[in-house]
C-alpha cells in the first residue's frame, strides 16, 4: 500500500495544481474513481480496508465526500470500468466532475517471485513473458459543454466506453469473443471509417492469441480493423497493470495535442487476468 500511495501522490498532485481543485476548493460533487489491481494470491495481509482512496486523499489534501469515492480492483480493465461508471453517473447529475485514476506495480519483491514460479516474467528461460513496470495516472472527465464554459483545455472526447465479460466467466475454448464483441461496439460502422489501437498486449501467448482471434473474427466484417495502426505502450513501460488504459488515453491525447496521432479516433484496448474485457474510443475534439 505504501507504494502504492507513494506513485499515485505526484501524479494526482500534478493533477490537482493543473486543474486548481483546491483553489479555493474542491467542487462538492467532484468524484473520485481508483483503478486498482486485482487482489494478487501473494498478496498477505489481504487489501487494507477502507483501500487507497481516504489515504491518498488526505496526503493530497483534497476533502472529497466518501459516497463519491470508488475503487475498481479488477487489473487492466479497471480504468474502463471506472470510466463506465463516472459517464453514468455524470450523465444523471450525480456528479459535476469526476477524478478516475489508476495505480500498479509489479515490481515487489513477493509479486516478482510469484511471477517468476509462474514462468509468467520474460527471460532467457521464458521468452513469452511480460516486462514488470508500474505506474500511475489520473484524469478530469466533465462533460464537454461543462468544460468550454469553465474555460479548461478539453485534450479528447470519450465517445464510447464499452465494457464485458464482468457478469460472467469467459469462454476461456473462444478467446477473442469478449473483446472481439466491445469491439466492434466500439466502432461507428461508418463507411471509410479510421481508428488506431492502442493494446495492452504484454508478450503473453494467452493475450496474443486473443488479439489475433479478434481479427479473424473481426476484419472481414469491419474493414477499419484491416490496417488499423497499433501502438503497444508495454513495449516502452512494461506491463502497468490497471494503469494501461489510462495510459493508453495519455498517448493518445499528447498525440492529438502534438500532431502526430495516425487518425482522429483511439481504441483503448484493456484485458484483465480475470474475464472482465474493456473497449475505450477516444476521439479528437471537433473544431
């Protein structure tokens, strides 16, 4: 947990100074939404309780009431169901603005040993393995209309934010279905539509078989998949665990805001250990 709080701090300060959430304070219906690993069978005690949210909260002095406060413990789909959950809740005027951020590592001393036994980390013994990393994010989501009125940079729109396979167990025999059908809901099914992926692929079979069972499935019935660019963010940072799909979003805005982005729309690409699957389609702001 301590390091845990210890990434999370500077990224939801930076956040906080940026966004001037305590100046002169924060607004009373702001909410605050955590992606969070998924408890690991090392993990001994078992999570603290209340979580990571009150203290983290405290350190960062921002005063933000518990029934608008979530944490999401599912790995890699943590961000996408937290943002599920914050448009919802955005969209029924619970909240004015909501924090979704995510923090993971897996670079302690008992995760890196699990993942060794398992034959799960990349080596000269095990060259289908992921790198470890860790990492932490945190994003303002408000409404757009909400946004150019206060004045604030709007950096991307979420247009969709599909999530999956968190009601039921996946078919584990039909790798692929899940994401395969966020997907392709996730899509606008326009003619010459473009999209890029941004993956969290790690350099595990069981992910790489699933991303090329979706593109059987897929591309002959969704042409904007057929040449679709795709950026592997673990290539650079390692496996960030719930924090791959907010850093999925940071690449593509700073890709948007610096003129290099390869088309107008990002598909957010987030698979968790468990079944718990998530599609988020970022898009660049029409002028």
């Amino acid at each position: 947990m301590a390091r845990l709080l210890a990434l999370a701090y500077p990224a939801l300060e930076e956040l906080s100074s940026r966004a001037k959430l305590r100046d002169p304070g924060p607004p009373e219906r702001l909410g605050f939404f955590l992606a969070l690993p998924a408890p690991r069978e090392s993990a001994k005690p078992p999570w603290p309780e209340p979580g990571l949210c009150a203290p983290l909260l405290k350190r960062v002095r921002l005063t933000i009431q518990s029934k608008y406060q979530a944490e999401f413990r599912f790995g890699h789909a943590s961000v996408a169901l937290a943002i599920n959950s914050a448009a919802l809740r955005l969209a029924s005027g619970q909240i004015d603005r909501c924090i979704v951020g995510a923090v993971d590592s897996y670079l302690d001393g008992e995760t890196l040993q699990t993942l060794h036994k398992e034959r799960r980390l990349k080596s000269y013994d095990a060259p289908d393995g992921f790198q470890p990393g860790e990492a932490a994010s945190f994003l303002l989501l408000e409404p757009v209309k909400a946004a150019q009125r206060r004045g604030a940079q709007v950096q991307g729109v979420i247009s969709h934010v599909v999530v999956a396979g968190h009601e039921k167990k996946q078919d584990a025999s039909a790798p692929g279905v899940v994401l395969g059908g966020a997907v392709a809901s996730a899509l606008n099914h326009e003619p010459g539509e473009r999209v890029w992926i941004i993956s969290d692929l790690n350099g595990e079979p069981g992910r790489s078989m699933e991303w090329g069972n979706l593109l059987v499935r897929l591309a002959a019935t969704h042409p904007a998949l057929r040449d679709a660019p795709v950026w592997y963010p673990a290539t650079s940072l390692g496996n960030t665990g719930a924090v791959s799909g907010a850093i999925g979003i940071c690449a593509a805005v700073r890709a948007f805001a610096r003129g290099y982005a390869p088309t107008d729309a990002a598909l957010i690409l987030c698979s968790s250990d468990g079944p718990e699957r998530g599609v988020i389609r970022l898009e660049r702001l029409a002028r």
